[in-house]
C-alpha cells in the first residue's frame, strides 16, 4: 500500500446543515419506524460519478436498503449490499482466553464477510460502520475495503462527533435523491453475542467510539487523498478517495 503525504490531506467545510426535524435530529428517543431526512455533501460528490453513463460496481456495507438497490440499479449499476454491522454480532466471532477476557476474531471475521476481488467497486458506501463496530475489527476492514476499491475509485464514511453522545442512534440510510439520505433507526436482529463491543440492551448499536480528525486520517492513510465535510448535526462526512 503506498503511503499518503499530508499534503493529498484536504480539509473542506461543505455546506451546513440546519438543525431541525428535516436533518437528522430527534425529539425524545428514536424508534425503529421513525424516518429522517439530512442533506448530505458527500453524496453530492458521488452523485456525479452516478450519472456516468458507463455502469458501476458499488458496494453498499450498511444496513440492506431497498432503496439504494433500486436508486442505484435504475441507473444502470450493479450494486452489492452485505451488512457488516449485524454480521460483526455473530456469536463465534468471540475468543475467550484461559483469564475470561473476550476479543474477536478478525481473521475469521474477513474470512466470512467481503468475500469480494482485488480492485473490483468504484463506489463503497460505508456511511456509520465505524462508529458502531468493535474497535479490532475498524483497521482489518479499512485495509480490506482499500484492496477491494479500484484506484481512483471512491468511499463515503460518516462520523460522529463528540458532542453527539454514547447513545447516538444507529441509522439505516436510503439514498432519497441527488442530494438528500433518508435515516431510519436500527436496531441488531436476533441474539446478541455476549463479547466485547455487544449492542446495548434492547438490540440498539451502541456509538462505540469518537474519532477526531486526525484518527480519521490515520485510518484512511494508504488512500489517495480525503476530504471533510462538516455539518451541524454532529456528522462528518468522509470522502475518501483510493
């Protein structure tokens, strides 16, 4: 992987988004009906690489959305969805040492999800994961998603802020428009593994971390350059380009 100068590091302040019912923000605590709207720059950006009349690979590694599948298939792309998320809640992810401490396993973990070539997306949507999954698996999954993005091609991460709170919900997001993400709150399906990193109870995906800038930048390091998009509604919206 080659290695990026600070000087392919571009910080940009995109357009603000106004707090209020349209953008993300919730009155009382959020359920898993309830549907939001934000503007979102970072899609902006790609928006122009889904006009290409030449058909895309893109990657969507959240929550399944019917919505992106459609959005993007009427425009002549193919388009991938495995959510990453709920796969990292797999029971037999979690080792257990002779003392009882747990960790995962992030070598069995990449050996059962992403089982996808060298250089084959264009676009990979990661929107939240980050944030939401278990602090061993972030690194293995960035340096996985670099070898399954062709050069050029690009990846659009949200992240929260620090004033956004350990219970910031976790959102399923539907491409809407040009523009425009739908947020719908989700929840993790099923039993949840008893391990490090554990959704809280209730099955809500609890904020796991808060990444400044800079951890950011470390984390995207072997990509060609970054920007930041900053809005007002504790998100920055990472566009990462390999």
């Amino acid at each position: 992987m080659a290695s990026v100068t600070h000087s392919f590091m571009k910080l940009f302040r995109g357009p603000s988004v106004e707090p209020g019912p349209h953008h993300g923000q919730s009155v009382g605590p959020p359920h898993s009906n309830q549907r939001l709207t934000r503007r979102s720059s970072g899609l902006v950006e790609l928006t122009r690489l889904f006009q290409s009349e030449e058909p895309l690979c893109i990657l969507d590694i959240g929550s399944t959305s019917a919505a992106n599948i459609r959005y993007l298939t009427e425009r002549g792309h193919k388009i991938y969805s495995e959510d990453i998320l709920e796969a990292s809640t797999d029971p037999a992810l979690v080792l257990r040492d002779p003392q009882g401490h747990t960790s995962l396993d992030h070598k069995r973990f990449l050996a059962e999800n992403l089982i996808f070539g060298n250089a084959q997306f264009d676009v990979i949507l990661c929107w939240n994961l980050a944030d939401y999954l278990d602090e061993e698996l972030v690194k293995p999954l960035v340096a996985r998603l670099w070898s399954m993005i062709r050069p050029g091609g690009m990846m659009l991460a949200f992240f929260h802020t620090q004033e956004a709170g350990p219970d910031a919900p976790c959102y399923r997001y539907h491409i809407m428009g040009s523009d425009t993400l739908e947020m719908q709150h989700v929840e993790a399906r099923g039993d949840l593994r008893k391990g490090p990193g554990q959704p809280s109870a209730g099955g809500a995906f609890r904020l796991q971390r808060v990444f400044n800038n800079r951890h950011i930048e470390n984390l995207f390091r072997d990509f060609a350059s970054i920007k930041f998009f900053l809005t007002r509604d504790n998100i920055r919206e990472v566009l990462v380009v390999r």
